[in-house]
C-alpha cells in the first residue's frame, strides 16, 4: 500500500564556505592596525590644536590692558566671562517678579497642607499666589461633612490664614456622590 523507499543518508560535513578557508586573521590585524594609526594621527592633531590654543591665549594676555588682566586675575578659572547686558525697566521689573516668585518659600505651604491629609479627602489642585500671599486648593470630599471638617482642620492651622470654603458641588452623577470644592486661603510667602 505505502511506497516503502529506500532512503540513502549520507552524513557528511558540509563543505560552507567558511569552513573551507580559514578565518581571514591576517586581514583582521591589518584593519585593527590601520585604526590604531589612525587614532594616533587624531591624537596627535589634537594635541597639536591644543597647545596652538594655548599660544595664543598667552600672546593675547600679554597684549591686553592691565585692566583687563586684573579682572582676567580674579575671575575662577575655567568658567567664562558672563556677559554684561543692559535691562530696560520693563524687563527689569519683569526680572524681579520672576525672582520673587522663585525665592517664595513654597515648602512651608505644601508641608502645612500635607500635615492635614484627610483620607477621605483628594487634592487635585493649587493653584497660589505669591503675590496677594493667597492660594485657591481644588479637589473632592467623600461628603460635604468631611470637607467641612476638613475646611475646620485648615482654620485651625497657624501657618495659614482666612481659610475658608469658594464653592462646593455634590457631583449627582457617581454612585458615591463625592464633593468638588474650591478652598481659598492666605498663607505668609
């Protein structure tokens, strides 16, 4: 029924390509070679551009003013020469806003919030003012109870001042009906 062949296996080696010649080493130290002297010859460029620098540099000191090489003196060396720019008033005032807001003192209102967490209680956002030393704090209550008492815990606190609900709205479309509310309060930057 079946064809019942007559197989013939023949379990030789195959002759690859690779295995009839031997691996090209010669070939390999010459390319590695050519790559050390050519590493070589960059370094030595290099090092040539280096001390053309450092030449000029030396000529170019020895032409400026005393001046000049007094305030070259005092400087660190290694760090450049920061560049004097003039600032017209209104960026001026523009600056000086910006470096208020950075020198507020943030970590003190973050940490008098975060010493009052409440688990029922989610805090989404804070939005403060460095300026009036006031902030607006968004977020949700388990219930309106829990966000007064909450409101009560921030009144309580001496680090912040005039604490006291924005609005408030009972979301009706969740199952558990939590509380958005806005807060405002002051605190001292």
């Amino acid at each position: 029924m079946w064809p019942n062949p007559d197989y013939q296996l023949d379990f030789t080696q195959p002759s690859f390509a690779w295995q009839r010649y031997r691996w090209p080493g010669g070939l390999l130290v010459a390319v590695l070679l050519a790559g050390v002297v050519t590493a070589s010859n960059e370094l030595a460029a290099l090092h040539a551009r280096t001390e053309q620098l450092a030449q000029r540099q030396q000529q170019r000191a020895l032409q400026l003013p005393k001046s000049e090489k007094a305030e070259l003196s005092q400087q660190p060396k290694g760090q450049p020469r920061a560049p004097v720019v003039s600032l017209s008033a209104t960026e001026q005032k523009a600056a000086a806003t910006m470096v208020q807001q950075l020198n507020v003192r943030w970590f003190d209102l973050l940490q008098a919030l975060e010493s009052q967490q409440v688990p029922e209680v989610a805090l989404l956002q804070l939005l403060p003012d460095a300026n009036r030393g006031q902030f607006v704090l968004s977020g949700e209550a388990k219930s309106y109870q829990v966000l007064l008492e909450y409101v009560s815990h921030l009144q309580t606190m001496s680090t912040l001042s005039q604490v006291h609900l924005l609005k408030h709205q009972v979301n009706e479309s969740h199952p558990q009906r939590p509380v958005s509310f806005e807060i405002q309060g002051g605190w001292q930057p």
